[in-house]
C-alpha cells in the first residue's frame, strides 16, 4: 500500500500545471493545434491528425468546450504517472526526499511546464513513451516477474497501443520494445505475444 505523503508527488503537479493552464488559459495552441480542435469540434476524424488523439481532443472537450478541458487531462494524465514511477521508486527505498527533489525538478523546468498545456499530439505520445519505459524497468528490475501477471501484461499492451495510435510513426517504438522484451524473457514470449 502506497504511503499517503506519496500522494504529494500527484498534488504538486496538478497544482503547479493547473496553474500553468490558468496563467496561458486556454493552453498554448500552435496552428496545428487550432487546425486539430477544429476536426475534432466538428468531430471530423481524419487522418491528417492522429485519430485517436484527435478522438481524445473531442471527448474531453464534451466536458467543456475548450482546449483547456483536454489539457487538464493531459495534466492529470502525466500527474498520475510521476506518481506512479516515484512511488515505485519509493517502495525501492529511494529516499523520499530526494524523490521529492526529482519531483520538484520535474515540475519546473520550464518546458515540461509549457509543454504540458500544450495541445500536441507529441504531448501524450511522449507520455506513453514514459509509461513504456517505465514499464520496460520494472520488467528489467523484477527480471521479468512483472510479466508473471496478466494485469501488467495487459497494462503493458495497452501502454504500447497508446504509442501506436498516439503518433503515425509510433509503431516501431512499441514493436521492437515488446519483440525485444520477448526475446531478453523467452518464457513470457506466449503471454507477451497473445
């Protein structure tokens, strides 16, 4: 069980980024961006943009029909996943100090600031990237007995998905982790490749 203090690696973001979003309120949109929320306001899904992000623009803008609804799930997205690598750390002993330290580094520096509310498909990509590696480390520090649950292995394949979808040359990132993955812990091959 994740101790409570841990929760401050989630808050801090949020709060740091919410901000961000109020300060450059609706976001920072490049032509791009205006030319995308433009497909997915009418819900014109092309290929011209990732689909699946474009899809994603449109759910979270039925919330509220602003850039800033997607935005702040992007925050909450890449809040959650800081929480979820720090806290992994954390439960490795790491000092939680000097995770503290990497959170609030991770915080200000300036381009993941901007970034973050900012509506890019290269946003969640990198995000997925992140999640990816994460996960190919946990593979390697448990010396593939995170593979041993069908859970992560299904978190494992989703996360790999995202990348597919989220960038038209995403593929080669997911297939050659999950093939490489495979190879390295041959006796998870069957469950990597269902």
């Amino acid at each position: 069980m994740l101790k409570h203090r841990n929760l401050v690696f989630f808050l801090l973001p949020v709060a740091a980024w919410t901000l961000m979003l109020l300060t450059f309120w609706p976001g920072l949109l490049s032509y791009d961006s205006m030319f995308q929320w433009g497909y997915a306001d009418q819900a014109n899904f092309s290929d011209w943009h990732p689909v699946f992000h474009t899809f994603l623009i449109w759910l979270f803008s039925r919330i509220a029909n602003t850039p800033a609804a997607p935005l702040f799930a992007q925050i909450l997205s890449f809040s959650l996943v800081i929480y979820a690598i720090l806290s992994y750390f954390q439960s490795l002993k790491v000092p939680w100090v000097l995770l503290l330290a990497i959170c609030a580094v991770f915080i200000l520096f300036p381009l993941n600031s901007l970034f973050v509310i900012t509506l890019w498909k290269d946003i969640p990509f990198s995000l997925a990237v992140l999640m990816l590696s994460f996960c190919m480390l946990k593979i390697v520090i448990t010396r593939g007995q995170f593979l041993e649950e069908w859970k992560n292995v299904g978190f494992l394949v989703i996360v790999a998905v995202c990348v597919i979808l989220l960038r038209h040359n995403g593929y080669p990132i997911a297939l050659l982790s999950m093939l490489v993955t495979g190879f390295v812990y041959r006796r998870y091959l069957r469950m990597i490749l269902i």
